[in-house]
C-alpha cells in the first residue's frame, strides 16, 4: 500500500468518525455541538446509511431544540428517510409534542412522506396533532 492509499484510508476513517459522532449528537440532543458542527461546515443535511438526516433523528429521539436550530441552518424539514418516512410523521408517531410544533413551525409538509403525519394522527387518534398541522375535523351542523 502506497503512502498516498494510507493517507486516504486515514482521511474516510477520520470523516466516517466525524460523521457518526455528528449523528450521535443529534440523537442525543447535543444541540450546542451539534449547531457548532454544522456552523463549522458539516452538511446540514447529512444522511446515514437508511436516508436519515440530522434533522430525522434529532425530531424521532425528541430533541425540539436541535430540530429548530437545524431549521434555522436550512435543514431540509420535509427531507424522507430511504423508507418514505419524514421526521413530522415520525415524531407523530413518537408522540413528540414540541418536536412535532417546531417542524410545522418551520415549514414542515403535513401530507408529505408515506404515511404522511396527517394519516399518522389520525391512525392514533391524535385530534391535537390534526388541530396542529391545520387537519383539523369540525363536527357536522347540528340540526
């Protein structure tokens, strides 16, 4: 192996670390770090090996901070994961309240992904979410 082959091998070994500690961070809710690292220059929606973006696992593990400083570095919001899954369908699912007010704060698509967070309220009966992401369902007239 030549000097050259050593010296690349180190570089995709120094930047898979990198990568996972970022990903570790946002499962975590390391959101100081995390912020820091991406202001530093690490994409903003950098995905794993199942299409999960930063901003995916920080909205599933239920870290509204990190999802909102995310949002405001330009993470793509409504960004599916290699499964069809978005990450306001996933903290429906999670039942995370905050997570799931940051994201329709920041634009995110109530119908996109599959299910979609609106077909995933409503698989859980979750009025509040369908209230939040604007589906609202207002009882027939009476009379």
């Amino acid at each position: 192996m030549s000097g050259a082959d050593t010296e690349d091998t180190g570089l995709e070994a120094g930047i898979e670390d990198l990568a996972t500690r970022v990903f570790d961070m946002a499962r975590s809710g390391d959101t100081a770090a995390l912020a820091a690292y991406v202001d530093a220059g690490v994409p903003v929606d950098l995905t794993n090996g199942s299409g999960d973006t930063l901003v995916m696992l920080a909205a599933y593990h239920g870290h509204a901070e990190s999802v909102v400083a995310l949002a405001h570095r330009g993470a793509d919001v409504n960004r599916a994961n290699d499964k069809g899954q978005t990450p306001l369908a996933g903290a429906v699912f999670k039942g995370e309240d905050d997570v799931v007010r940051a994201l329709v704060d920041a634009g995110a698509d109530a119908d996109a992904g599959h299910p979609t967070a609106v077909d995933a309220a409503r698989m859980f009966g979750r009025e509040d979410y369908l209230d939040v992401l604007g589906r609202a369902t207002t009882p027939p007239p009476v009379g």
